[in-house]
C-alpha cells in the first residue's frame, strides 16, 4: 500500500479548517501533520479538533520538516505568491486556495518557481470537484443539451467574515475578485477551456460602502472563442444566506443545479437551532439547513484528487494555469468595468497591485 500524502496547512480559520476537515474525510489519501499560522490559540484549536500532531505560529518553520510533502494555503490573498515560493523552495508541492495571488507577476513567479523547483502547482477550485456540477458536465459531455451556448454561474451573499476580504490591499478587489473567480473558473472549465475572446464586466458597490472601497454587485460576460457565452453573476449584498447556482443552456436541453436549495431540508422553526448553511444570517423561521455540506461542494474529493496527484496517481484537474488565467480575466473584468468596454483576451494589463487599481486606483485609502 503507498504511504499517505504529509500534507501541512497554512492558515487555521475558516478555509484552514475546510481543509483539515476535507483531509479527515479521505483518510486514505493524505493525513495532517502540521497546521502553521500566526494565531496560536486558534491554530491549536483546529490541531486539537483534527488530531494535527504539530502546530508552528511562523510557515517558515513548519516547510522546514522534512517529512511534509504538500503544502495547501488557505490565508489572505496578498500572503499566497510569497508562501507558494517558499513552500517550492522548501521542496514542497502547493495546493493554493483561490483567488492565485494578487495580480499577474506573482502569477507568473509562482508558476516560475514551482516548475523550478519541481513541484506541483495546484489550484484549490472545488467547483471542478463540486458533485451537481461535475454531473452537468457528464452530461453536457454526453450531448445532453447539443451545442452549450449559455453557461451561468452565480455565487451571492451578505459579505464575508473576515475584516481582511473588505481591505482590497490584502484582497486584490470586491466580491468579483473574491468570487467571481470561481464563476471565471467554472465557466473556462465548462467549455473545456476553449480560448476566451473578450470580458465585459459591471461592478458597484450598492450596500457596504461604509466597509470597503471594493465592488459589492458585479456581472461579468465572456465571449469564448466556440461561441459560448459565460455569465458570472457575484454579490456580498444579497441578503438571506448563500446563493451558489448554475444555468447551463444548449441548442438541445436546458439544466439547472441549485448548490444549496437541492441539498436542504425545508425547515420552519421557532426555537432556532445550531447550524443551517455557511453564513445563514438566522435559524429562525423558515431555513435550509444543508447535510452534507463539504461533500456537496466538493472540498474532500478535491484534496484527495491533489493528494493522489502528489503520488502520480492522477493528473492534477486544477492548475497554476487556471489561476492564471482566472487572474487575466479578473483584471480585464475590471479594465472593463472603468471604461464600459470589452476588454479583449488576451489582455497585458499595466503592472498594477491589486487588479481593482484597474478600476479604482485609489481604492483603499479611506479604509
Ligand atoms: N474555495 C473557497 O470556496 C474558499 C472559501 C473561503 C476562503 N477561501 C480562500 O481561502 C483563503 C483564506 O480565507 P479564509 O476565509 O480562510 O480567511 P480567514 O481570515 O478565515 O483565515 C485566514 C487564516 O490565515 C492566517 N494567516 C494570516 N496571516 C498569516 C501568515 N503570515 N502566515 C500564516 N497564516 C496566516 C490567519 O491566522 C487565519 O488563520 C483566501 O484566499 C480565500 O479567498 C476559499
């Protein structure tokens, strides 16, 4: 039998613990042995939580034990370019969680220094993994629907939960950054990754102005090269919990897939109770309480599936090169929200921050 997979986490909060949860749920493939981030106590929680033998306040530290073979990061966007040269140059392979990075030259620095060292570059998009959407994809691969004209993915909600998503210097930009590259991801992944031709994109901020200077609202067309239309549809001021949909739409068959209302349990209650669904603002009254939650996303086969790619088991789904690529769009999306135009792929943006300075370069400075 081949070993398990020594895997470490950056990062101990929320995407930290999806992670180890994820691991614990496919034990055969990998196993935990160190959680690194600079909060103690709640590093030294989630170890507790998860049976993590090892806990280190400083990465650095924990890419220096020999036995770690994969690294996956799941803190602030601005930290991901330098931990991913770090973990390569310790040896390591990367599962990096979305967005890449901050904009296209950390892209390509990681990209540079993981083929370097060796070492694989994976990209942590669940949505390639996620149980509805990969069926929608089986069968669109089966002519359900004939051509695929139309693909829509929509992620909302009310706004994250951590002060560092609303500061667009350590987030790179709003809800079109933060989840509009899932949406980006998905549809490129949906059309086999055919060329995209052109973004277009609207963005706003309609309700969290007080918090940050990033988009709250956007809506972004992508033209692909095989006549496919891609509709990526964010927001953080959508009230009443989280909204994860597809729309696929074909000469021949329509289909869609609701993330959260399919999996849920239509509940009224007058009590309230423990826990509906990820960032449900109530569990009284009428909720949607999900089972199954990290299953029906898709977040334990995705770290099995980058786990068995570190042993040659399988070839990675989900690449450095989609984060690119995710990065291109993103940065054209907001070229395009500034001048009202398409922006056309591909597209070499001027060397910016954050790719919200290609809309607001001066976003930030009052928050
Ligand atoms: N795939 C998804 O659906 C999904 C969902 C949520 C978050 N994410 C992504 O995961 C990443 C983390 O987001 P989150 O929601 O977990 O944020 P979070 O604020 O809940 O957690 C961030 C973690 O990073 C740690 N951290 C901060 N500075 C660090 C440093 N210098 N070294 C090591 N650790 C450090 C913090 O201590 C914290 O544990 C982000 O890139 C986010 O976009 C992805």
């Amino acid at each position: 039998m081949r070993s398990r997979v020594k895997v470490g986490i950056i990062g101990s909060r929320f995407q930290g613990d999806v992670h180890a949860a994820s691991f614990a749920m496919t034990p055969d493939a990998a196993e935990v042995v160190a959680v690194a981030s600079p909060t103690k106590a709640r590093a030294e929680a989630l170890a507790a939580r998860y049976g993590i033998p090892r806990v280190f306040t400083d990465y650095r530290r924990m890419l220096a034990e020999d036995d770690i073979e994969l690294v996956t990061i799941a803190a602030p966007n601005h930290l991901h370019c330098q931990m991913t040269i770090d973990a390569a140059e310790a040896g390591k392979h990367v599962v990096c969680e979305k967005p890449l990075c901050m904009n296209l030259e950390e892209a390509d620095r990681m990209l540079a220094a993981t083929a370097r060292k060796g070492v694989l570059l994976m990209y942590a998009e669940e949505l390639f993994f996620t149980p509805k959407y990969v069926k929608a994809k089986e069968m669109a691969a089966e002519g359900a629907f004939g051509k695929v004209y139309l693909v829509k993915q929509c992620e909302k909600h009310f706004g994250p939960h951590a002060p560092w998503f609303w500061d667009v210097s350590r987030s790179g930009g709003g809800v079109f950054m933060d989840m509009g590259c899932h949406g980006i991801a998905f549809c490129s992944w949906f059309f086999d990754r055919a060329p995209i031709k052109s973004v277009y994109c609207h963005m706003a901020t309609h309700v969290h102005a007080d918090k940050t200077d990033g988009e709250d609202d956007s809506l972004c067309i992508l033209e692909f090269a095989n006549g496919g239309v891609g509709l990526v549809e964010n927001s953080w001021a959508r009230r009443g919990g989280m909204e994860d949909r597809i729309e696929i739409y074909g000469e021949g068959g329509v289909s869609y897939a609701d993330l959260h209302m399919g999996n849920a349990l239509p509940t009224y209650s007058e009590y309230g109770y423990g826990y509906a669904v990820e960032k449900a603002p109530t569990t009284k009254g009428w909720t949607y309480p999900v089972f199954e939650e990290l299953w029906n996303y898709g977040f334990p086969q995705e770290m099995r599936h980058f786990a068995r790619c570190v042993r040659g088991l399988e070839q990675p789904r989900a690449t450095g090169e989609d984060g690119r690529l995710v990065m291109e769009v993103l940065c054209a999306g907001y070229r395009s929200a500034a001048t009202g135009a398409k922006v056309a792929l591909p597209f070499k943006p001027p060397a910016v921050a954050r790719p919200i300075d290609l809309w607001k370069p001066s976003a930030g400075a009052k928050h």
